[in-house]
C-alpha cells in the first residue's frame, strides 16, 4: 500500500490526515505486539475523509506505529514504551532495517509534500493546510467523564504558528467553525488547549517563512465511540459541513485569486 494518498486541485487550500492510515507493511507487522484495536484507538481514523474535502489532500495510509510523520525524523518510530502513550508496541526489538526502511519512507513522504506545496506556492503565492488529527478523552474507560474544560470539541493547535502574517486567516478560521449551526448549538472550538501542533506544522513553517500557514485541527472522539471505533456517521457528516463552510472564509482572507491547478511537473 502506498504511504500517501495525494490530490492536487486547484487554489491555495490544502488538508493533511497524517495519522488516518491503519496498514502496516509485512516487516513491520511480524513484529507488533499491539493488536488492531489497540492501534485503531491511537491512529486518527476517519480524518481521511475531512482531508478530502479540500482541493488537494495528503492522506497517510500506513498506521503511525510504522512510522509517525508528526514527529521530528529520529523519533518518527516508536522503539521504547514512553514513546507510544506507555504501550509496549513490539514484540522485540526493531531491526535496524526496519526501522531504516520507515525512515526512508519518512523521507519520501516529506519529499512530496515539499514537491507539492512548492507547486502551490508558486502558482498562488501563499498556501494554507489544514492538519487534521483526532484525539481521545476517555482514556479510563468507554463511558469515562472528560472534563469539558480540559477537552474542547476542537482544538486548534497554533504554537508554531507566525500570529503577525497569519492570525487574520486563523481568526476568520475558528469564526466560522464557532459559527456553524451543529444540529441547533455551536461547536466548542478553542485554541492550544490540549495541544498545540505538532512536527508537521512547524516543518512548515520553519520550510516556508510567510509562504505557507498550517493550521493543526484536533478533533475530539465525539464524533466515534474511541474504544470500540464504531462511527456516529450523522455527527460526523455534521462535522464534514462544519470544516467544508470554513474554506470560503480562508480563501477570502488570503485574497486568493490563482485559478486552475498548478502544472504538473
């Protein structure tokens, strides 16, 4: 199976689901000691499916436990409990050439997604990419109590983030997901509560200065069952609109006005 799934569509808009995938490569998985639950619990399923709302998505289709694309490259594989939220994730220990070769694919992933903000980059001037992730909050059980302060239904996640060139396009963001009409309420959405991005976001903006703004979205497993990994597809299309209505609010912001997808090269 391949590492990403890739679109490239028109504007300066852009998702990312970096964790969404669940495969595991043979030589990988020999060695596993988590079984599929396990890692489904810790994997962002279903964030694929959010990513290709925008015109061009980056979608992981290798689980994280083969090699996490959210961290620095010499922590992208776990190899020691305190790496993987306590869990002894393998069976013994990795062989150098596993863990060589998830670097190596590590390495691919970031070379494309180089390639392809590039091209935008270049067609648009500037690029905005939505990584989405998932989170759990009911780590001591099925029908836990989360602390509704400690744990927003979105977390918008903007430490490495440069305010001065691009607060207006996370203020207009976070608007409108606070706007939209969820079922008769609105969305609780607010900023570097529970996390504030990740490896990814930040390669960006240390790669792309003033060029490209990644806007790291957590969403809480509200909208699936996290133990089990069981759907609620109505609340979860509820969420699709409610991140689809937010693009016409960036796109505004920005001022783009680049038309048709960038050439291929």
């Amino acid at each position: 199976m391949k590492l990403l799934e890739l679109s490239l569509g028109d504007g300066p808009l852009a998702a990312a689901a970096i964790h969404h995938g669940h495969h595991l490569r043979p030589t990988i998985a020999q060695h596993i000691a988590l079984d599929d639950s396990e890692r489904l619990r810790e994997e962002d399923p279903f964030t694929g499916e959010l990513a290709a709302l925008a015109p061009t998505h980056f979608i992981g289709q290798r689980s994280r436990f083969e090699v996490d694309l959210n961290r620095p490259r010499d922590h992208a594989v776990y190899q020691k409990p305190e790496d993987a939220w306590g869990l002894n994730v393998w069976s013994e220990s990795l062989p150098p050439t596993c863990i060589a070769e998830s670097l190596a694919n590590y390495d691919t992933c970031y070379a494309t997604v180089k390639t392809v903000l590039e091209q935008l980059i270049r067609h648009c001037g500037r690029v905005v990419v939505l990584d989405l992730h998932s989170y759990n909050h009911c780590r001591d059980g099925e029908h836990c109590e989360a602390d509704p302060e400690a744990n927003p239904e979105i977390n918008i996640g903007t430490g490495s983030l440069d305010r001065t060139a691009w607060g207006p396009v996370v203020d207009r963001f976070v608007g409108d997901l606070r706007a939209f009409d969820f079922a008769g309420r609105h969305l609780d959405v607010r900023e570097n509560i529970k996390f504030q991005g990740g490896h990814f976001p930040k390669w960006i903006h240390a790669t792309y200065p003033g060029q490209a703004c990644a806007i790291a979205v957590e969403f809480k497993k509200t909208f699936m069952n996290e133990w089990t990994g069981e759907l609620d597809r109505p609340h979860f299309d509820r969420l699709k609109a409610a991140v689809q209505s937010t693009f016409p609010g960036i796109l505004e912001v920005l001022g783009a006005s680049c038309v048709g997808t960038p050439p291929a090269e």
